[in-house]
C-alpha cells in the first residue's frame, strides 16, 4: 500500500493511493509561535550595595529579596506603594499617623526577612544593604 503526496503553498499533505480512509496533513507554515509578552518591569528597582559580588550572584541576590519581599507585602506596585508612603512622611519630616507606623513595621518586618532571603548561602558579607527605590 502506498501513499502520494501533495505539496500545497505552506502544507503538505498525504493521500492515501489505496482508499484507507487515512490522510495525514503537515503544517509547513515558518512563522514562529506567538510569544507571550514579557512581564511588566517591577514599579521598584532593588540594588545590592556595599559587597563585591560578581554580577551574576549579585542578580541572584536581588531576585532573591525581590521575591521574599513581595511575598511579604504582595504584588510589586503594592510594594512600590507602601514604600512611596513611608518615603513622602520621611520626605516632609512628619510624625507618621498610626496606619502609616502600622506599615512602616510591616516594612521592617519584610525588608529584614528580605536581606535574611537575598544574602542567604553568601559568603560573609555583613556589611551588603539592598537598596529599594520606587519608580
């Protein structure tokens, strides 16, 4: 039993020569799949500072705190908006209202659970801070 087989413009396709009732069909159409977009930015940026760390350990550890600390205080513009409050009452020099030192515990909290998270399996390096900046 044979088969022939037909070329079209972007397929081809495979007819039985024997009536078998099977007939297999190949998409040749070279355009790639569609890729998903990339995740927005984060609406913060980390940077590891005060170590010598390669650039590779030093991504690892950022992603590392990044992570942690949105998993702490929820999604990245919630990160960005808890620090942006804390940031404009140290800015103007007010006392922080009782909601804002709620947050601002909640900042220390997932900030030192962070560094702990960030610097983990790193040699000595006591002296590393991350620096958190809202974009």
């Amino acid at each position: 039993m044979g088969a022939a087989y037909t070329v079209h413009a972007n397929s081809i396709s495979r007819e039985p020569i024997l009536q078998t009732g099977v007939q297999l069909s190949f998409d040749l159409d070279s355009s790639p799949p569609p890729v998903a977009a990339a995740p927005p930015p984060p609406s913060y940026t980390i940077k590891l500072r005060g170590s010598d760390l390669g650039a590779r350990e030093r991504a690892l550890a950022e992603a590392r705190f990044e992570k942690a600390l949105e998993d702490k205080i929820g999604s990245s513009d919630q990160v960005r908006d808890l620090l942006r409050v804390l940031q404009e009452a140290e800015f103007h020099g007010r006392a922080l209202i009782a909601d804002e030192q709620v947050l601002a515990r909640t900042w220390q909290r997932a900030t030192l659970a962070a560094r702990a998270i960030g610097l983990q399996n790193l040699a000595d390096i006591s002296d590393a801070w991350f620096e958190v900046r809202a974009s």
